[in-house]
C-alpha cells in the first residue's frame, strides 16, 4: 500500500475519493494499484469503517 496514504482517515478519504472518481469497484483499484484488498479492508475496519460494493465506498 505504498501509494495509498498510511493515516486511517486520510486513507478512508482518499480510497473513497478514488473509488468515486476512477474506479467502479475496490476490486479494480486494489488490482490497478497492486494493493492487497485484504490488508485495505481489515485497515480501514479497524477503525470502523466497512467497504459497500453497492454504495462502492466504504462507511
């Protein structure tokens, strides 16, 4: 995840502000920036926020 900010909250913000504006999945972003979506995922929720694919962002 080196290209993706290491702060929780700014990752939260910009994942979100990269799934809004270029990706239509978190499957697509994690794949174009050669992230583990696992370790994304499992960050981001130990801070208590959760990916949606129906919303593609994650809350």
């Amino acid at each position: 995840m080196e290209k993706l900010p290491n702060d929780p909250m700014i990752l939260f913000s910009a994942v979100n502000m990269l799934l809004r504006d270029d990706y239509r999945s978190l499957d697509d972003l994690c794949d174009d920036m050669d992230v583990n979506r696992h370790d994304l995922e499992q960050k981001l929720a130990a801070v208590g926020f959760e990916y949606s694919e129906e919303n593609n962002k994650f809350w």
